[in-house]
C-alpha cells in the first residue's frame, strides 16, 4: 500500500498509461518504516519462545523484566500494529486514485487476492504470526467504504468502534477466565527444538491455522476500526494535504505524551 500525494508528477506516465502519476509523500512513508520498526522488535523479542510461548518473550521474574514488557506491550506493540493497519486501510484509497472506478475495482481485487495468497504460504510455511491473512479479510469487507458517501464512512466508523470495544471487553474477560491456567505445567512446543524441516512446517502451519481461527473472533473488529480509521484519514487528506499542516502540528503536541 502506497502513500500517495496528490500532485501530478509526470504528464509523459499519464499520456503513456492513462494514469497520472502521483508523487510519493513523505510522512505516511514515515510512519510506515516506524510501525514495521516496532513489528521487527516484538517479532525478535518474542520468537525465541515461538510458537506456543509468551509474546514478549520469557515470563516476568523480577522487577525489571515486568517494566521492560509493559514499555514493550504499551509503546512498541500497542503502537505499531494499529498504526499499521491504519496506513494499510489508507493504501486502500490511494491504490485507487487516479484511476476509474471499474479500473480501480479491478486493481483492489487483485492486490487483495494476490495478498491473501502471499498471507497464506507465509503464515504456513514460514511465520506462524502472519498478519497479511487478517489484513487481506479485513480490506475485502472496506471495498464499499472506499468509494461511499462521506455520511456512510462516517456511520461505518461508529459501527466499528461498537464492535471494536466489545471485542476487547471479551479479550479482557477471557484474560480473567484464563489466568490460572498459565501456571499449569504445560509442555510448550518451540520451533527451535523441532528436528526436521517437516515437523517445523507441520508445528508452525498448525499455530498459524489456530491464530487465524482466533484472530477473526478477537481481532479482525480490532483491525478493521484502525483500517477504516486510516480510510478516512485518506479520504480527508489528513496525512498529505497542506491546509492540515498546522492541525497536524498542533496535534502532535497536545496528544503526543497521551498517545
């Protein structure tokens, strides 16, 4: 998913593909290099303990390690995975800019098919964690969002903010449910220790089929809200239009420490 301002750039692309061509913009590039940073960090502290172990690595034991995952789970993963999914909900309306709707309609498909396929192999056969998977889904359920009336994005993001919080409300109460049953003396399968090639496919396909299982009950409205969110973002500009440079300013200010 591109970032895209809207000044022409090249009136030779337009004559030659019918397309204008867009010039890059710089701050969702930006933010996008940052949120893939905090994806990096999470997937290497974690990975040691993958597939069946803690997130953020080894359980706390002291102090230190429980400061060192709540600055993890509070300013790296509760950042980077929404922010995101954001920047991929506004690459939703960006691929389509410049182009006809039926144009437009056929390179959506497209990107979303070849996305989930991509989301598919990499999820079985090399990183149980895949997110292409659950952002390939969630952007097929936005494709009439893209080009709705302003009052329909507007509706579909009350919606989705709705389910959004009863979703973590059910995370939440499940948490409480489940707690003890982390202290129970479970052999925990690890990637590291499989011997052969197929056991890790086979280790690693079967996380893979059960996150994806899950993460369409408790996280697709999740990921949806923060898409739909970046959609709108796109279709107002927020990102890249001049005339919101000081509002953009101001609240980098006011709401960086509370974000």
């Amino acid at each position: 998913a591109r970032g895209r301002s809207l000044e022409l750039a090249s009136p030779a692309h337009h004559a030659l593909t019918g397309v204008p061509a867009l010039s890059r913009d710089p701050l969702p590039d930006a933010l996008r290099a940052l949120a893939m940073l905090g994806v990096l960090l999470i997937n290497i502290v974690g990975y040691p303990e993958a597939p069946t172990g803690a997130l953020l690595g080894h359980a706390a034991r002291n102090l230190v390690d429980s400061a060192t995952q709540f600055v993890l789970a509070s300013f790296v993963q509760g950042k980077a995975y929404p922010l995101l999914a954001m920047l991929f909900g506004m690459g939703l309306v960006w691929a389509g800019r410049g182009r006809l709707r039926e144009q437009a309609q056929a390179r959506f498909a497209q990107r979303q098919q070849r996305l989930l396929v991509l989301g598919v192999l990499h999820g079985t056969l090399l990183y149980f964690g895949d997110i292409l998977t659950l952002y390939a889904i969630s952007a097929w359920s936005l494709w009439s969002t893209v080009h709705a009336r302003w009052t329909v994005v507007r509706g579909q993001l009350r919606r989705a903010v709705f389910w959004a919080l009863l979703v973590v409300g059910a995370q939440i109460l499940l948490a409480g449910f489940t707690r003890d049953a982390t202290g129970l003396d479970v052999i925990r399968a690890s990637l590291g220790r499989t011997q052969t090639l197929f056991d890790f496919v086979a280790l690693n396909a079967l996380v893979y089929a059960t996150n994806t299982f899950f993460g369409l009950l408790l996280a697709l409205p999740i990921v949806r809200l923060c898409m739909l969110s970046g959609l709108a973002a796109a279709r107002l500009g927020c990102l890249t239009r001049r005339r919101w440079q000081a509002w953009r300013e101001a609240a980098a200010r006011r709401l960086f420490w509370p974000a």
